[in-house]
C-alpha cells in the first residue's frame, strides 16, 4: 500500500498523470480519493457509460479494466468499465 497525499482532492487530470507513470510490472492499482476528481477520472476512462453519468455516491468503486500493454498508454482508448458498485448494492 503506498498512500500519496499529494493526490487528496486531485482533479481527474492529476490522477491520470500519476497513473499513467506507474511501473509496468504492476498489474492492478486501487485509487481511493474524493469527488470530483474520481468520478471524472472513471468518466474519462470509460467512456460514455450511462451508469457512471449519474450520480457517484459516497464509498462507490468503479472497477476498470486497462487493456494496454504499458501504464503510459492509459486512456479511454484502451479501458473499459467492468462494475460498478454502490453501498445501496451491498
């Protein structure tokens, strides 16, 4: 686990930055911060994707898969929306 404070309340542009470099032997990340910036960035990853247009409640978790071959190639090209789960889906 590696917390990055710098990323608190960071747009959907910063949260891409910083993924896009992530070493390539990582194969999964879990982002966790605040709205905007979240939604935003699963928005623009995703695509045009009816669920994540609404609202994002609180403690959401949008599940995307990347299916580039290197972290620098992360964008909405190559990533798609596989879940997404709402505390009233618990």
């Amino acid at each position: 686990m590696r917390v990055e404070r710098e990323l608190h309340g960071a747009s959907a542009r910063e949260l891409l930055a910083r993924l896009r470099r992530l070493p390539d032997d990582v194969r999964s990340v879990l982002v966790i911060g605040h709205n905007p910036g979240v939604q935003e960035l699963a928005v623009q990853l995703a695509g045009s994707v009816p669920e994540l247009a609404g609202k994002f409640p609180t403690a959401a978790l949008a599940t995307l898969a990347f299916h580039g071959s290197a972290w620098g190639e992360l964008g909405p090209a190559a990533t798609e929306l596989v879940e997404l789960t709402r505390p009233r889906d618990l």
